[in-house]
C-alpha cells in the first residue's frame, strides 16, 4: 500500500527480492516475459501501490512489444489508483472485481485500512467512468459464487454483517453489474464472440428468475429463486419440469 495499515507496515509483493526496488524489477521482469512469449496475463493484485506497479509492468512491456490485443488484467484491484485506471484503459487491459468479498468484508476491512479506504474497495464506478474493461468473479470457494449477491452488491455496496453501505459513490447501475458477469466477462477470456450476450451464433447460456430482475428491488435480488439454467444450449436446471 501507498500508505500503513493501521497496524502500521505498507505490505510488500509477494515476489523475489530483498527490498522494493527489486521486488518492482522481478514483477517487470516476469511480466516482461510472459507478455513477450504471447500469453494473456491475469495478476493478483490488491494494494494501491502494487497495483500501480503491475499497471505499468503492463504498459511496459506493450511499449517494447507491441501487441494489437493483450487483454491483460488485474485480479481483485480493491484499491485501484487513478493511475492505474488510466493506464489500464489506455491499453485496453482490463480488472475482475470481486464483489461478494466486499459484501463480506466491508466492516471488517475498516479495522486494517480505516474507513476512507474501506469505503473506496473494490472501486466499480470509478473504474468503468475510466474506460477500463470490468469483469466480475467470486473468488470461489473464498465467497460462494452466486452472482445474484454480487449483483446487489454492486448496485447497494452494503454489507453482509450490518447492511451498512459502504462507498455510496462507487455503486454501479444494474445493466452495468450484469454486464460485468456476461459480455465483459467473456472479453476477458477472448470468448465475446461467440458467449457473453444472447444473439444469434453465440452458444445459448442463460439463466431464468422467478421474477422481474429489472424492477426488482436490489435488497431482494439475491433471493430471486432459479427457475431455469441453459448451458450452451442444454437445459441443465429446470425448477418447473422437476
């Protein structure tokens, strides 16, 4: 982190090397590498200043190796900088925001980070007004992977122990947290030509609720009951023919 913890100390990457200085060239270095090799790379990164860090390890290596479509990312980016988003977006690389962790540690963060950057986790809003490319997960089993909660927890930012909110100004709208469970989701694994929105020559993946999603009221979004399943083209849950 950018600044202590509570507890004081600012954490460090869990990579080789004695000090910062060379735990920054390790990650350039292998950054470097794998981006040069070809692949896609998908980093775990959590803290403010790591994820400066890997950001510009991946701007880095796109200025000495350029390649038309990368598709880079962070995992988690709980505190995604400014700096980051900028840079993230101006390469078309982009994050995978986990918001059922949120909804389980909003309270519970503010005791390590205080509660301004508590409040600022997992920045949605912000970062999609930057142009970067969002995509959602579970980090299951670390939360159970249901994205009826982490749709509501997009939208809400509340938490689970108190239903307190938690950074009012970072909630999404509902069409955008869908949108990072399906076509942004598939952008990211180079699958959005042919999954991830429902039109003709995709795969048919869908999920049916026993319910209006689009007037429903967020708070009871997660108990929304599945009434059918459809994975590429076959019905794999069907509440109403069992």
């Amino acid at each position: 982190m950018n600044e202590p913890y509570v507890g004081g100390g600012c954490g460090s990457l869990c990579v080789g090397g004695e000090n910062d200085t060379e735990r920054t060239a390790e990650i350039d270095a292998m950054v470097r590498h794998a981006h040069t090799a070809g692949y896609q790379l998908g980093v775990h990164v959590t803290g403010d200043r790591a994820g400066d860090t890997v950001a510009d390890a991946f701007a880095a290596a796109m200025a000495e190796d350029p390649r038309p479509d990368a598709r880079h990312y962070v995992i988690h980016g709980d505190f995604l900088t400014a700096h980051s988003m900028k840079v993230l977006a101006a390469h078309g690389f982009g994050v995978n925001m986990n918001p059922t962790i949120k909804w389980t540690v909003a309270d519970m963060e503010e005791e390590f980070v205080g509660a301004e950057r508590a409040a600022y986790a997992w920045p949605y809003r912000d970062a999609i007004d930057a142009g970067v490319r969002v995509a959602s997960g579970s980090d299951a089993p670390v939360t159970f992977p249901d994205w009826r909660q982490g749709v509501a927890t997009m939208v809400l930012r509340e938490s689970k122990a108190t239903g307190r909110v938690s950074g009012p100004e970072q909630r999404i709208g509902l069409a955008e947290a869908i949108r990072t469970y399906t076509i942004d989701a598939a952008w990211q694994d180079f699958a959005d030509d042919w999954k991830g929105s429902l039109e003709p020559g995709k795969v048919a993946d869908l999920c049916v609720l026993d319910g209006d999603l689009l007037d429903a009221d967020p708070h009871d979004i997660p108990e929304m009951p599945v009434v059918l399943t459809v994975v590429e083209g076959r019905v794999v849950h069907d509440a109403l023919g069992d």
